[in-house]
C-alpha cells in the first residue's frame, strides 16, 4: 500500500500529514512536522492519532512560539546516543531534557 498524503484544515491554514503502511506489518509510519510527529503506529490507534492531531499541532505551535532560539552544540556519536537514552527514560525529548539540565 502506498503512502497517502493528506491535511489537516484549523482555521483557514492547512497542515500535512502522511501514512505509510510497513509491508508484512501492523505498523504505519505517520508525519506530521507540524505536530512534530514521525514515528510508528499501531494502524488501530491511527484513528484515534487522527482525533488527537489538530490539538497535537496547536500545542507545537504555541510550543515552537515560546521557543523560538535555537541553542545548538556538538557531540560525538556515542554522547548523543547517551544523552538520547537518559532522556528517553525521563519520557523527555532530546531538547526538553538537556533544557530540564541546563536550568535547573
């Protein structure tokens, strides 16, 4: 099965996604850069992916608003993977959790 594309409409701006079944799997991978979403999903929990994504999208946007500078520096490899790892398990992001870090 191919990847769809379609778009979400809030207000008069219109927001693109994609769905793109995994062969031989019950998985599809769903983007959507203005909810910041792009990872695999059951196909049964799409349905209620979809429901939930126009308030995932508002929430990115008043998101990105606050946070507008980006802060950038660089790591090896193996210190990202780490710094991803410690992150994953505080249920953060990359970003959130070296912000957490940084101001506390």
């Amino acid at each position: 099965m191919p990847t769809t594309t379609h778009a979400i409409i809030i207000g008069t701006k219109k927001y693109p996604y994609s769905i793109a079944p995994k062969r031989g799997n019950k998985l599809a991978q769903v983007v959507c850069e203005s909810a910041n979403i792009k990872q695999d999903f059951e196909l049964e929990d799409i349905p209620a992916l979809l429901v939930d994504l126009p308030a995932m999208i508002q929430e990115e946007r008043s998101y990105r608003a606050k946070h507008d500078t980006v802060l950038r520096f660089r790591v090896g490899m193996a210190e990202r993977e780490k710094i991803a790892n410690k992150a994953r398990k505080h249920g953060q992001t990359i970003s959130e959790y070296l912000r957490e870090k940084a101001l506390a």
